[in-house]
C-alpha cells in the first residue's frame, strides 16, 4: 500500500463519528479481515484521487432500520425497506465525505461520487490479485456495520 495514511483508520473512524453524530451510538471496531462479502444491504460510492477505489458500507436491514429510526425518530412500524435502503445511502455518503474532509489537505486527497444501493443476500465481490481490501466490523449494542474498502 503506497498511501501516507492508515486508510482502514481514516474511514473507520468517520464512519465511528457520523453515526455517533447522527444517532448517539457509540461504534467500536469489533474485527478486521480482508474479505469481500457483505450484508443483505449495502451503500458504496467510488472514490477517486491518488489512489482510486470503492467505498461500502453493508448491513442487514434490521440494522438500518434501527439507525433510520435513531436518525429520524420514525417508529419500526413507519419505517419501510426503501427507508433502511436511503440510510444506507446517506450512512456511506456521510462516511465518504468525513473521510474526504479529513484528508482535502494531503497528497491521498480525493473526490467521491453519488452513493448507490445494493441489495441481495450473501453477496460477495472478487478482488483480483494487487488489490487492496480493508474490511472492518464495527458494533455497538444491536448494530453491526461492515466497512470496505477497495483500491
């Protein structure tokens, strides 16, 4: 890896402090690996700078839910898929752009793009050899996070 930062800090602590932020939970990393497979939802965005990637943030729909009503304070009952389907949005969206912020003065400054969903259960993506893959759960009380990233 030929970055000057510890990348799997850099976003794991954005996405520790946006949702901190947004719904007083307090992540923790829980594990790291290197695998690519991801919860039945997932937000991505690329990035693009130095050092081009993906950004993902997956979970379970249960676990969005719960964040969409601690950021919203919607009830479970008023809550629908498409809803835990925009947290996931904006959650990857928020992490990208604390970590874009964090870095806009460095030499691994970079630009994101719109985040998208993905759903589908026990999806995984193959990495093909000299790529770099920083995976991270990241829990607090009922929610479980994966955080990947991908250059």
């Amino acid at each position: 890896m030929d970055l000057s930062v510890d990348v799997g800090s850099i976003f794991s602590d954005a996405l520790t402090e946006i949702t901190s932020t947004v719904t007083g939970l307090k992540l923790s990393v829980t594990s790291e690996e290197t695998d690519l497979d991801f919860d039945e939802i997932s937000g991505f965005m690329s990035i693009y700078g130095r050092k081009s990637g993906f950004l993902f943030v997956s979970a379970t729909e249960e676990v969005f839910r719960i964040l969409c009503s601690k950021m919203t304070g919607m009830s479970d009952d008023e809550i629908t898929r498409d809803d835990a389907e925009d947290i996931a949005c904006e959650i990857v969206n928020m992490t990208g752009g604390n970590a874009k912020v964090r870095l806009m003065n460095t030499e691994d400054a970079f630009d994101i793009t719109q985040p998208i969903v993905t759903t589908g259960d026990k999806m995984t993506l193959i990495a093909k050899r000299k790529t770099h893959v920083i995976s991270r759960t990241l829990s607090a009380d009922a929610v479980s996070l994966k955080l990947k990233i991908v250059f």
